[in-house]
C-alpha cells in the first residue's frame, strides 16, 4: 500500500501540474494589473469636494483675475503668440464652476449646480464683454491664426475635453493634488481662447467666427462637466443628504433631468462633429489620392463647403471634359468616398488657347525685331551696340528661363505659405518685366503684384508689405524685388 501511494505521488498527471501553474500565473498578473490601475485608495473625498467648492465663488481677486487674463488671451490672439495665449489659459479661473456643474450632478447637490451655473453665467458675459471692448478699441485687429484655430472646432477638440477632464478630476481626487497634471489640462481644453475669439466676432460683426467660438466653448464645458461626473460616480462619492426625504427626492429628479439634458446636447454634439470630421478626412484622402496623382497636372488650391455639398478644384493646367468625368466616377463609386459621394465637383482649369495667342504674338514680335536690325545693317557703329545688348539680353534671357523653370514649382509653394502668413492677402503675382534707365542697356526687374484685403488701413498694409518683400527675396533668392500694389 504504501509503495503504490508513493508511486501515485510520482505520477502526477503532467497537464493538471500546467494548468495550475497558468492559473496562478494569471491570478498574479490580474492583481498586478489591478494594484496598477486602481486609485480608489488614494481618494480623498471630502478634500475633492471642498476643493471644488472653493473655486467656484466669483467676486473679489478671482473677478480681476479673470479680467487679465481675458486682456492677455485677447493680447495673445491679436499678436498670433501661442506663448501668450497658453499663460491666459493658465491664469483663468473658468474651470472651477464647470467642475462644480459635474459634481452636482454626481452627488445630487442642487444648491452647487445653481450656484456654479450663475457663477460659470457671470464669468461668461463678462469674458464676452471684455473681450468685445479690447477687439472694439484696439486699431491693429485682423484674423490670425490663433483666431482662426478656435471657430471651427471638430471631433480632436471633443475627445481633448473629454480625457482632459477625466485627467483633470483623477489629479483632483488624489491625495495631494499634481499641479502639473491641472496646468495640462487648463491649456489642453483651452477655456479662455474661444470666449476671447468670440468677443473678436462681436466686436467685428463676424456671427461666423461668434458662434464657431462659443461652439468650442460649450463642447469643452459640456464634455469637462461629463468627464467630473463619470470620475466621481466610478469613485462612488458620497450623494448630498437633505433633511426632508420629498426634497431630496425632488432635487435628485431635477439633477437626472438636468443630466440627461445637458447628455444629450453632448451626444448630438458629438455625432455632428464626428460626421464633419469623416467629411473632411474623406475630401483629403480623395484629393491626395485621385486629384495630385494625375500626370503632369498641377493642383494650385482646393476647398470644400460641407453644407453646400460642393467640392472646388482650380488646377494650373486645362481640364478636360473626360479628365472631369473620371474625377466625378471615382467619387461616385469608389466606396472610401461614400459620405462625399454626392458632393458635385467644382473644376476649374487655365486656358491654353491664351498661351498659344500670346506665343504667336511673340514670334511675330521677333520677326519684326529681325526684319529691323536688317534694314539698319549699314550702321555699323549702332550694329555693334545692339548686337552686344541684345546678346547680353539673351544670356540673361536664357538665365531666367533657367531659374524661372525652377520657380515655377517653387511659386506654386510659395504662395500657399503666403496665405497662410498672411491672411488679408487677396491675389498674388510674379514677374520680371523688362526696364531701361539710359535706352541702351536693358535690365531685368522682379516685380510682385499683391492686392490686399480693402478692410486694412494703409499702416497696416506698409508694414506687411515690408514683411513680405523681406520674406519672399529670401525664398526666391533675389537681390531685389519690387512690390506693386492692386486696388
């Protein structure tokens, strides 16, 4: 009997020996993962909950805080300075009643969401109004790019205001708050830029760029608020207690309401920015991969305009009609373009036949150049000039055709970074034109032709047109340019 026992020991079954060994390993890595991203332990809830509190009060210094860095967000998007618009975001006091708007509603506290709603109300208007007086007064106001970066928000702004309002509440309820992790988020959700770009649509009777703004406001409020909601509900915060049982009710009935009310604004809010963001994603893979690749044509600009449905193409070369109807059955059936499928495509192209006029122009010039130098042949000593100018015009003829065959590529460039620089730049054009101070030897002279916004005054103008002379002889490596201004 006991040599059996002792050979049943020795004969364990090998896979029941594994399966033991997986199970304990698993166990250990299940606790490993759980012991890495649990922080149930390191909550303090009544600390959160009064730290939240206090912040959302709005009088005294937090009133002229506020003020300032609506003035320094305002300073910082005229300027087109990131530096000085993330040191606004940093100073502003605007996070505190939105996280005080979550936390109602996560514990049911009807008298904080009332008061952090008339505090967030107040702070708005007067971010609005100090705002609209700054872009109002101030005389060098403009678009740039700043501005321009908060009246379009899309799907990347939603999901920044939401992970950075998760981010955000768990600093908050850690024991021993990381400031780093606050001054992340107070920059990443960027309050202050869209009130003070909202401001600027007031002030210059833009509702466009007005509503755009507040726009990306209320997607940072609302999914901030979301965001402090879901933390506090995953951390089971205590709910706010009310002596009479009918009123906890009542209020409890307000806030779910409430919720599902400032939810579903959310929801809609997403799902629209998301269909915009496919739009767009879908107009750009359609671009890059059926319109650059054609041969030998070059694309000089392109947009779209989601409402209308409408996608516009303005190409350097002649389009033809069946060159068009390939464009259109690419989009039409091609299913990486089923949400633009039925956007009508715009096609612009040049005319060739005005370059065939103007050759045919030139060569008959030509004829009559030569047709003049031999009727002139028995002046021997004026031969002899001309003949020197027009070979050194020839050389610098055939130089130019050189460069000029490299810049035209480099034009097409060019201008793209020039609007992009700057904003108010109507049209854009290069030449070199032919001039002569003695009527004996010809020179050479680059001359670009720019027509800027009406709505600039003339400062403004001579100041930028100094900044793009600058700008553009470095990219085309010119000694000197000239710049001649249209109406």
């Amino acid at each position: 009997m006991e040599e059996n026992s002792i050979k049943d020991q020795n004969t364990t079954d090998p896979k029941q020996t594994i399966q033991q060994d997986a199970k304990g390993l698993f166990q250990n890595l299940k606790k490993f993962i759980v012991e890495l991203f649990d922080f149930r332990e390191d909550t303090d809830h009544e600390a959160t909950i009064d730290a939240i509190k206090a912040d959302i009060p709005f009088k005294g210094a937090t009133a002229w805080i506020l003020i300032f860095a609506v003035f320094v967000a305002s300073i910082g998007l005229n300027a087109d300075s990131t530096a000085v618009v993330i040191g606004a975001m940093l100073i502003s006091p605007l996070m505190g009643p939105i996280l005080g708007i979550g936390m109602s509603f996560a514990l049911n506290d009807f008298l904080t969401f009332k008061k952090s709603l008339i505090h967030l109300g107040t702070m708005i208007v007067l971010s609005l109004f100090a705002s609209f007086l700054f872009f109002y007064i101030f005389p060098l106001s403009e678009d740039t790019s700043e501005l321009l970066g908060r009246v379009r928000p899309d799907i990347r702004d939603v999901l920044i205001a939401f992970f950075g309002g998760l981010a955000l509440m768990v600093a908050k309820t850690k024991k021993g708050t990381v400031a780093s992790v606050i001054f992340g988020v107070a920059i990443a959700t960027a309050l202050m830029p869209p009130l003070c770009t909202a401001g600027y649509g007031l002030a210059k009777g833009n509702f466009t760029y007005f509503f755009g703004a507040m726009y990306l406001f209320t997607i940072n409020t609302i999914f901030i608020a979301l965001a402090t909601f879901l933390v506090l509900k995953l951390l089971r915060f205590p709910m706010h207690k009310y002596a009479n049982a009918a009123r906890r009710k009542r209020y409890s009935t307000i806030a779910t309401v409430v919720g599902f009310s400032v939810m579903i604004p959310a929801i809609f809010t997403f799902i629209s920015v998301f269909k915009e963001n496919q739009i767009e994603t879908q107009v750009n893979t359609f671009i890059k991969n059926e319109v650059k690749l054609i041969p030998n044509f070059q694309l000089i600009d392109e947009s779209f305009l989601p409402k209308t449905k409408e996608i516009y193409l303005n190409f350097f070369n002649e389009v033809s009609d069946g060159e068009k109807n390939i464009l259109t059955n690419q989009l039409r059936n091609n299913p990486r373009y089923d949400k633009i499928k039925d956007f009508d495509l715009k096609i612009k192209g040049s005319d060739t036949k005005s370059f065939e006029l103007i050759t045919t122009a030139f060569k008959e010039k030509r004829a009559e150049l030569q047709e003049s130098k031999n009727i002139i042949g028995g002046l021997q000593q004026q031969i002899t000039g001309l003949q020197e100018t027009i070979i050194e015009l020839n050389n610098r003829i055939e130089q130019d055709a050189l460069n000029n065959n490299q810049k035209v590529i480099a034009f097409s460039r060019i201008v793209k970074d020039a609007k992009i620089r700057y904003k108010a730049i109507e049209s854009l054009g290069f030449a070199k034109v032919l001039s002569s101070k003695d009527f004996i030897k010809i020179d050479t002279i680059p001359v670009v032709t720019v027509q800027w916004d009406a709505k600039l005054q003339d400062s403004t103008v001579w100041v930028k047109e100094s900044e793009l002379r600058n700008w553009l002889q470095k990219e085309l490596t010119l000694d000197t340019l000239f710049i001649k201004r249209e109406k």
